[in-house]
C-alpha cells in the first residue's frame, strides 16, 4: 500500500483510518468494482460500509470497513456476511450483492415492459 497516497489523502482531512481504507481500495468500490474516482458523479457516492454492521456487533476497525458505492451499501443495509476473515466476508458479500442486482434487473426489465407496451 502506497505510503505517500495515505500521507496525501490524510492532507485531504481524511483520517488515517479511512485514508487507508481508499488507498486499499484503489478507488474501487469493493463489491462491484465501480471506479469512484474516475468520475465525479461516481465519487460524490464514496461510502464507508461496516462489513459486519455495528447493529450485529462489527467494529470500527479499518478491517471491518469497506470501500464502496452507496448503491452497494444500500443494497448490503444489514446483512452479515459469512468469513472468517475480511477477504471472505467480501467475497460473500459481492456474490449476495451479485444475486440482488440480478433479482433486481429482472424486476426492473418487468417495469419497464408495462412502460414500453403500446
């Protein structure tokens, strides 16, 4: 991880914490992999998601915090993903996340039927 990116988005009034969290990240949300910082409309989403939500016991610490987009971190809300370890916990929440955008699609290409019917 790049020490000097860290120093520099410290100077941006990011705490440390977070400043390691989007450095870690790279500027992808990491459940969808969404650039957040090649766009402006992209970035103005940047949310910080506890992987493991507080009202189910999850910390503060920079290992239970992931870079993401708010979509993803709305469509998460409080579901606990299963892991032992930071690394497991994500990839299970980007399949779940996966699988809900699927569902979601499918209901939104429904909608969009009724709309397009002459």
């Amino acid at each position: 991880m790049s020490e000097n990116k860290i120093k520099k988005m410290m100077g941006l009034k990011y705490s440390e914490r977070d400043a390691i969290i989007f450095v870690r990240a790279n500027g992808k949300c990491e459940y969808c992999d969404t650039d957040l910082i090649g766009e402006r409309l992209a970035f103005d989403t940047v949310q910080f998601d506890h992987i493991i939500p507080k009202s189910k016991g999850g910390g503060d610490s920079e290992e239970n915090i992931a870079f993401c987009c708010q979509v993803c971190n709305t469509a998460k809300h409080t579901h606990t993903p299963e892991g032992s370890n930071r690394e497991e916990r994500i990839a299970y929440t980007r399949d779940y996340l996966k699988n809900k955008r699927s569902n979601a699609n499918e209901f939104w290409l429904k909608v969009k039927a009724i709309f397009e019917a002459s």
